[in-house]
C-alpha cells in the first residue's frame, strides 16, 4: 500500500489531503449543532476521498518519480486549481456569495496571506477553523516543497547558498545524496514526515499555551496555526480586538522565530548558514532591522506627543514599546498581527500608522524555506554586505576583501542574483499596481494592496493607510489580479521563471 501511494502524483494526493481536513471543520460544526454548515464539508470530502480513490486506480501504475517541470508546475497547480476544490464547501455554506469569491477566499488562505473578502461576524465559526486550517496545510505545503523542490532547482532563496554561503565552506553540494534539479518522491514523502510531528507538535503547544493564557478556544486554535503558517488568519478583525493580553503576545512572539530561520526546523543540516546560532546572519540581520525599527517609532510617537497635552507615564511607555517590538516582529515575519499597544502609541501621540514602514518590513520578509514571505532576510543580508565591500573600496580603493572564499561568493555572486531577484520583485510591484490602477484604484490603496499580495501580508491592508482597506470592496478584475499576485509571491519570480527553463522540458 505504501509502494503505491509513493507512486500516485502529487497532486492526486493534495486531492485527498483536502478531503481528510474537510472533516474537521464537519466534526467542530457537528459539535456545534449546526447541521447546515457540517454537510457540505462531510459531504464534499467524502466525494473528494471517492474521486481519489479513482484518480489512484487511473494513475498507481506510473512508477516513474517526478520531473522538476511536473514538481513545479504541480506547485502552480496547487495554488491555482486547487483552491477551487476547497472552495465548494465554502461556497455551499455562504450561498450569498458567489464561487469566484469562495475561490478567491481560499487562494489567500492557501498562499498563506491571510486577506479575507468577509466581516468576521459573516462567517460561521467553523468557516474560521476551515480558512486557518488551509492556511496552516499552505504553510506546511510550503515547507517540504521548497526543500524537496525549490532547493535542489536553486531557486527560492537557495540560490544564495550554492553561490556562496555567509559563513564557512561554499554550500555547492548535493542535498542528501540528490543532484542538482534531481527531485524524487522518496525525498517529499522523508521531508514531509520529517516536519509533520514538528510542526504540529508546535501548533499544538502554542494553542495549549494560549489557551492557559486565557484566550477562546477557536481564536487560540486559529492563532496558533496562523502564527506557524503566518498567514495572519483570525476569526476576529485583529488580535487587539479579541481578548488579547500582554502574556498571548510575549507567547505568540516566541513562535515567530520559525519563520526567521531554516535553523529551527529539522532537515536543516544542509541548509544553515553558520555552524553557531549566534553567527546566523538571517537572525542577526532580523534583531537589527527589529531593534532599528522600534527605536524610530518610540522616537517617532514621542516627538509627536510633545506638541500634545498628554504625559504618559512610565507604564504607557513600556507598553509602547512592546506594541512596536510586537507589531514590528509579526509583519517582518508576514504575519500582520498587530498588538494592542500598538493602538495605544497611536492613541498617545494622536497619529497614523507608519504604513510605509509596515509595507517595508512585510516585503523584506523572513527567512528562506520558512513559511514566511517577502523579498527574505538572506538576499537583504547579500544586498548588504556588497553595499558594505563597495563602500570600503570607495575609501580604500586597493583594499581586499577578507572573509575568505565564501564571503567573497557572496559579495559577489550571491548578492549578484538577490539583486536580480529584488528587481524582478519590484517590477512584478510595478506591474501589479498598473494592472489593478486599471480597474479604478487610486495610487496608495493600489500600492498596499500589491504589496500585501506580493508578500503574502493580507492585514496588511487593515493598517498601513490612513483608514483600513477591504478587500471585499475590490472589483472582480482587481481581485483576480491580486489572486495572481499572491500565487507569484508564494512561489516568488525565479521558480516561476524556471518553468520557462528549455532544459526542464526536454525528455
């Protein structure tokens, strides 16, 4: 039975996934006594289960593993056609909204960003569970694919690696035992049960302690599973708006971590950047940019409150601060949870939110071959220390560069293709912003719509304008557009460049 599983595509598989988790919402609506909402789910994936089990009668008998251009263009697949089959349940339970919607709904949850087209109290509770359990499947598809897939292809952030990596020996070796762009089913099927206890175990352990904190069950399990996937996905308008104290966020904020760093995830032997934790440059680079970026806010809320008549005292002052330092870490990480005393600084000094800092730090993003989003720590930290060589050398023209032969690849090389990518980034910004400015958007909500889509930050909306934006209020063209926005930053340019590889498509 094993031998044949290995043998099914993959995206027969995704098929039976999807109808395995359906029951779970069925089951949390059945508890609830509310029939309406638990038939579609046990309906539609008892169908999905019938419909694989024919896909594997058709198709058990290809023993041949997965080529890239398949892996890839299942990955495309994943994002695109396979939100249309977890949207008939939700469409059969909000039959006041049409399929494209439902379809719409589950591209943001399944890419991980998290933006949603309904007010909270629209939606069931258990459509809640439904929205953060396709988020949390996305984060995790995400994490064995971009190893399986992306890595040995050496594109998605790895491409820095086998240029040459921050810290000791050019990482240019094979990943246990595969070629280069070799991908097998064996090496998803290990990969994928490798992660799977750990990242459900942590899920489990971070909504038992929200639990203990004092949070509602569905938003302590829907918290938990969007941290880890960060997709930002809550069944309430904001983590502030729930029951949210100090001691939820310090918790919350320890579970971020995941998504700066490869390191805290196993299978992560070939893929850190130093041998110490202290040295790894993703890391360092996040406590800078975090440090940074909370000491100018402060400064920020407290050069406006002196030409106010408030005096805060020193406990508005320490809350400030854990808004900013939380606020700041959530949309570096392409989560977008914002804390509550983010509102209150705002409420202190009586101004805006920082949009164009927010906007910032969610398209740098979080570490490669995490769940996070965004341009990502490593290819910023390349970009810098090219910056840093080229201003030596404007100072000390004859100078040379030490370090050794893997911080030289890397200055050169390595920042060489992240700069690459971070054009390629910006233009598809370009691009996205005049396609939907089309459609009727004026110039800023244009700008932040693009961007939450590019990098995978749905709140992003919510906050980073003068008043918040709904993605409900898009058009149909607008909505398909950003669809397609998500898609690219969730597989990000250079994979989807590589299908157009010639070599991926000779026999």
């Amino acid at each position: 039975m094993g031998a044949n599983l290995r043998n099914l595509p993959l995206f027969v598989i995704l098929v039976a996934v999807s109808g395995l988790l359906m029951y779970l919402p069925a089951i949390h609506a059945l508890t609830l006594h509310q029939h309406a909402v638990a038939r579609p789910f046990f309906y539609t994936g008892s169908l999905l289960l019938f419909v694989f089990v024919l896909l594997a009668l058709a198709t058990g008998a290809n023993r041949r593993g997965p080529r890239e251009r398949s892996s890839l263009l299942t990955m495309v697949g994943a994002f695109t056609l396979l939100p249309l089959v977890l949207a008939i349940p939700f469409h059969e339970v909000m039959r006041d909204t049409s399929l494209f919607n439902a379809w719409w709904e589950m591209v943001s949850a399944l890419t991980t960003t998290g933006g949603t087209l309904y007010a909270p109290a629209r939606l069931p509770p258990s459509l809640h569970l439904w929205r953060a359990l396709v988020g949390w499947s996305g984060g995790y598809f995400m994490l064995v694919m971009t190893i399986a897939v992306l890595a040995p292809l050496r594109v998605g952030g790895f491409e820095i690696f086998f240029a040459g990596g921050p810290g000791g020996e050019v990482k240019d070796v094979n990943l246990r035992g595969t070629q280069r762009g070799v991908v097998t089913r064996d090496k998803m099927i290990g990969y994928a049960l490798e992660l799977l206890p750990v990242y459900t175990g942590l899920t489990g352990i971070l909504w038992v302690l929200l639990r203990i904190s004092g949070e509602d069950n569905l938003v302590a399990l829907c918290a938990a599973m969007s941290t880890l996937a960060t997709s930002g996905i809550l069944p309430t308008s904001s983590l502030a708006s729930g029951q949210s104290s100090v001691l939820t966020e310090v918790i919350i904020f320890v579970f971020f971590l995941p998504a700066l760093s490869r390191r805290f995830w196993p299978g992560d032997g070939e893929m850190r950047a130093t041998k110490r934790l202290r040295d790894d440059p993703e890391l360092r680079l996040a406590a800078m940019i975090v440090l940074l970026t909370v000491i100018l806010l402060f400064f920020r809320h407290w050069l406006a409150a002196l030409d106010t008549d408030s005096h805060p005292g020193p406990g508005v002052i320490l809350r400030t601060l854990w808004g900013g330092l939380f606020t700041t870490l959530s949309f570096l990480t392409t989560t977008g949870f914002e804390s509550s005393g983010w509102e209150d600084a705002r409420a202190w000094a009586g101004l805006g939110t920082p949009g164009l800092i927010l906007s910032g730090l969610a398209i740098i993003g979080g570490g490669i071959a995490t769940t996070a989003g965004g341009v990502r720590l490593l290819r910023v930290y390349a970009l810098i220390r090219h910056g840093e060589r080229e201003l030596d050398l404007l100072v000390y023209p004859s100078s040379v560069g030490g370090g050794g032969s893997a911080a030289r690849r890397l200055r050169r090389q390595g920042a060489f293709v992240a700069w690459i990518f971070f054009m390629l980034f910006a233009l598809s910004i370009s691009v996205v912003m005049i396609a939907i400015s089309y459609t009727g958007l004026d110039f800023e909500p244009a700008m932040i719509f693009t961007v939450a889509a590019l990098s995978n930050t749905g709140p992003l909306t919510a906050v980073a304008g003068d008043f918040p934006l709904a993605w409900g209020d898009l058009s149909t063209a607008a909505k398909a557009i950003l669809a397609a926005a998500m898609v690219l930053g969730r597989l990000e340019t250079l994979a989807i460049i590589a299908l157009f590889n010639p070599e991926l498509w000779r026999k």
